[in-house]
C-alpha cells in the first residue's frame, strides 16, 4: 500500500510498481483523489478517469520494465489526445476530439505513463500568468491568491499540487521555464528540433518547444529521452549532433543584462547564491555580455504574433471546431498584432527588422557559448504575482518575457531549477541556458545543483 | 512614435476574419498603439548588414519521397470526425461564388 504516500519521482514509481509495494490501480485512485481535493486550483480542463483505469490495469496486468512506467502525466491541453477533447483552453475548440495523438504523447504513452488529464493553460498559449484560459484561471498551489505564471500553468500546478506525477508542456517565450518557476518545479524547455511538435497545437512555428515539467532534473530527463527524436512527421526534428567545449574545468556565464533595475531583489538575491554554489563545487563563473537581450521583447512580440495570426487563420470553424467569433481577447490581440505586423506597408519596418534583429540576439549567444559551457540567469524578474495585477496591461505583462524569449529566438534548450523560497512563501528559482543540442551538460549540472544543495521534492501545502 | 487610429484597427480586423464590438475596437486602438510604440526601439539598432532568420538549427529544404504512407493518413470518416455539416462524404461550406444575374 501506498499508505498515502505518493511516489514523487519517476525511480520510485517504477521501483514500487516492479516491487509490487503498490499497484498502477492504486496510484490513479491516489491521484483522482488528489485531484478532486483540489479543484479550486483548476489546473484541469478534462480529466481522463476512465482512461487512466484501464491504462493502469493493463500496467498491472503486465508489468514490464519501461521508462515511464506507471508515471502519470497530465497533458498540456494544447497536445492532442486520441479520443480524448483537445481544447487549446479556448472555446473556439471546445468540443474537438482529436482522431490522432501528439507523437510526445503516444512516444510517453507507449513507455508506460498514464495520462490522467489534460492541463488547463493559457488559451493558445498566449499568456504568462495561466489567467488567459477560456474554462477560468488556474491558482497557484503555494498561495491562491497569486497566478501560477503561463502559459503552462495547470501543468505546473498539476505537479507541484502532486494531482500528476509529471507533465507535458509548450515553451514559446517561455511557456514551460515561467509556471515551473512560480510554482516551484523543474521545467525543460529543449533546443528547437530536438522533440517533434507534431500533434501539438501551433502557436508560433519557429519558436514552438515540447517540453516538460518534473520534481527532478532527473525526471525531465528521462521524459526527454522517451520523447526526442524524429518521427517522420516534423520535419525540423534532427539527431542532435552536439560538440561539447574542449576544456577540462566547466564555465558558467553570468549576463550582466540579466540582472537589471527594477527586478525583484529576492531573485536577483537567489540566483547570485545558486553562482556561488556552482562556483564552490570548482565550476568558474565568467562574467558576459548579451548585448541585445533589450530587444529580446520586441522581436518576440513582432515574430510571434505573426506567426499567431497565420496559425490561427486556419480555424474558419468549417472543418472542426466553432467558428472565429469564439477566440477570447488575448487570441484576437495577438492575431491583430501579427496581422498589423505582416500587413502591406509594415513588414519591413516590423517583421523584417524584428528577423535581422533576431540574428543578433543569436549572435550574442553563440560568441557565449563560445567562452562558457551554459549561462545562468533568472528565469522572471519577479516571483510570482497576485491574479489579476496585470490583466489590464498587456505591455507590462509582454516585458516580463524578457528572460525567457531570447531562448527561443535563438532555438537554445532551457533548464528552470527551483531554488527555495521568497520571505512570503512563494517560489524561487534560475534557468540555465545552453548552446543548441546541449541538453545534457545542462542536466548534469542541474543534477550538480540538486545534489549539492541536497534537494528534495515535495508538494505544495 | 507609431500610433494605430481606430481606422487601422477595423482594416486589420477585416484582414484576420475578426469581428470587434466597438468597445473591443477602443480597447484594441489603445492597447495595440502602445505595444507599436514600444517597438519603435528597434529603430536604434545597426541592421543594414545583417541577414534575416527564419531557422535557427540551420536547415534549408528537407525532402521525402513522394509515396503515400497509410500509417500517416486519416481515413474519410475520421477526417469528417470534427463537423456535423457533411454532404455525401464531403465537408459542406457556404458557397463562396453566386451566379451571374446577367446570363
């Protein structure tokens, strides 16, 4: 028996179902359980009871040795699900059943996780507070009065609540690296091409990252090695072919841009103290420069809704689906913005431009990743806010992407790594940046960081 | 500094399918105009000789054979899964062309 104790890492869930100390059966009832006490997160829109039952017995009924053995998942609500309502959190699909699954979700289903729900997140994934979702916000679980950060937000909640074991996430400008921060998990947003976004809805196609969110470095890890990898269906899917620096000693780089007036002392606090850790354990910290992260929030904000507003065209409510009427304010917002940006008259002084300028801000990480083997930085200026604070100011919730979407302007994996607590209760944390294809160094020093500081995982009360 | 009258707001609007109440127009008119001027930043940065990015792991053209792979198709009925309005096997839309009056 599980003696209400519920396993938080994929080893234990393994371990305890090939050991028999407990059974899958017993594991979804603790979950539901869980789930159902907790539904003032709302960090669910469809919750997949049925399915996780028989996914369970069959586990049960054959226990094999798979990576995600009886690991529960909850899907992004934005990954399609075979038979199971896909909803992007917008009523424009509020009753699709898709009739395929995302190749992360049959790649994890197929290793032996269970998928216990699907994830409420902002709609489309256009938000960083969890606040933009059609079905109602979703809560943070160290506090309820503030938001979990987005647009990945029930996936976050989802684990950090224990409702999943883990979960599946999207990182655009910064999807999966912002809850995982507010809410106190780990979050992997990988190298762009290196997990096939097919099955997943698009958001912005050359910015678009499948990721996933854990109690463990370890545990992002093996998710990310069940899901990469091509397919056949993606095409900008590759094997990765990354050259680690040759050097013996292991730099990190700290970005002076990213410590900047007006962010949260705490953070900034914390993140110089995770240096100082990575430092005593014989890592050298090398002083950088990223000179263009400044413009890091205007070219996402020209390139992204652009590619928005030409995804989203596709949603005529003909095929599947209601019709335009139904997409809410932030969805029209950002098919305006894209649609302004790529108008006649416009696209040089906006898209193109926003193109070159994303070639700098590349630049700059290449030159860095030259010197050093990852970079170190906060993942959002502020821990997590209260609902509501920002709903009326686009503009202010768009600059406190400013960490994140360089990342995926410039297609580099980011790892987010909980690192404590503010004086208020609320989530602390760091992300480290690495050069396309290195998802690896940065796990090992995720793992350095965990080991060192003798982490452990627990959930939110 | 850029700044989007309510006139662009309902041609941008009518580009992207998107029907605005008039409150959502004034909403948007503000909104968007103080996100356009935002950008106006990037009118500081030297871009004269830098070339664009559209990729960033460096692919160009990625090619497959031209075959039919029935592992990666739907079939009819699963294709019409998502609508009630069908026709004989076929999604049913409103006609986008009217006859002539003139013949």
């Amino acid at each position: 028996m599980i003696n209400n104790q519920i396993p938080l890492t994929i080893k234990e869930t393994k371990e305890g179902l090939l050991k028999k100390k407990f059974s899958a059966v017993e594991l979804v009832d603790q979950y539901l359980a869980q789930i159902s006490k907790n539904k003032d997160l709302n960090a669910f829109i469809t919750i997949c009871e049925d399915e996780a039952y028989k996914k369970a017995k069959l586990i049960d009924s054959n226990l094999q040795d798979l990576s995600l053995l009886g690991v529960t998942v909850a899907h992004k609500d934005l990954y399609l699900t075979k038979g199971v309502r896909t909803t992007a959190a917008s009523k424009v699909l509020e009753s699709y059943i898709p009739q395929y699954s995302a190749t992360v979700v049959d790649r994890m289903e197929k290793s032996g996780a269970i998928t216990i729900g699907k994830a409420n997140c902002d709609a489309w994934a256009h938000g960083a507070s969890g606040e933009n979702s059609d079905y109602g916000p979703t809560k943070n679980p160290w506090n309820k009065e503030y938001v979990p950060g987005g647009s990945s937000s029930g996936s976050a909640v989802s684990v950090a609540a224990g409702l999943s074991l883990v979960a599946t996430g999207t990182d655009t400008g910064g999807s999966i690296r912002n809850p995982a921060n507010f809410c106190g998990v780990v979050g992997l947003k990988p190298t762009y091409g290196a997990v096939s976004r097919y099955g997943v809805i698009a958001m912005a196609s050359s910015l678009d990252s499948m990721g996933s969110l854990a109690h463990t470095v370890d545990d992002v890890e093996t998710i990310f090695n069940v899901v990469k990898g091509p397919d056949g269906y993606d095409s900008t899917v590759v094997n990765p072919k990354h050259e680690t620096r040759n050097t013996k000693k292991l730099k990190i780089g700290i970005p002076k841009e990213y410590f900047v007036d007006g962010m949260d002392k705490e953070v900034e606090k914390s993140v110089l103290e995770t240096a100082k850790i990575f430092e005593k354990e014989g890592i050298e910290l090398v002083n950088i420069s990223l000179p263009n992260t400044k413009h890091a929030v205007s070219v996402y904000y020209i390139i992204q809704p652009a590619e928005v507003s030409s995804n989203l065209n596709r949603f005529d409510g003909i095929r599947l689906g209601n019709s335009r009427e139904s997409f809410g304010a932030e969805a029209k917002r950002r098919i305006m913005l894209g649609t302004y940006v790529l108008s006649a008259g416009y696209y040089d002084a906006f898209y193109l431009k926003a193109q070159k300028v994303r070639s700098l801000i590349i630049k700059d990480f290449d030159s860095a990743f030259e010197k050093v083997d990852a970079i170190l930085s906060p993942v959002m200026p502020t821990p997590a806010f209260k609902l509501g604070e920002n709903v009326n100011d686009p503009l202010k919730m768009y600059l406190a992407d400013i960490f994140t979407a360089p990342a995926n302007l410039a297609g580099i994996p980011g790892l987010a790594i909980p690192s404590g607590f503010t004086k208020k209760g609320l989530p602390l944390g760091f992300q480290l940046l690495g050069s396309r294809f290195s998802e690896p160094v940065l796990f090992s020093l995720g793992k350095l960081y965990e080991k060192v500081t003798g982490f452990v995982p627990q959930i939110a009360k | 500094m850029s700044k989007l009258t309510k006139q662009d707001v309902l041609h941008v609007a009518k580009l992207a399918k998107i029907t605005l109440t008039d409150a959502e127009v004034d909403k948007f008119t503000t909104q968007l105009s103080s996100i356009i001027s935002y950008m106006d930043e990037l009118n500081t940065v030297e871009i004269s000789n830098i070339e664009p990015t559209t990729q960033t792991t460096g692919l160009s053209n990625v090619f497959r054979k031209d075959e039919i792979n029935t592992d990666q198709v739907l079939s009819q009925d699963e294709a019409l899964s998502g609508t009630e309005k069908t026709h004989n096997g076929y999604f049913k839309v409103d006609a986008i062309l009217t006859e002539r009056s003139d013949k």
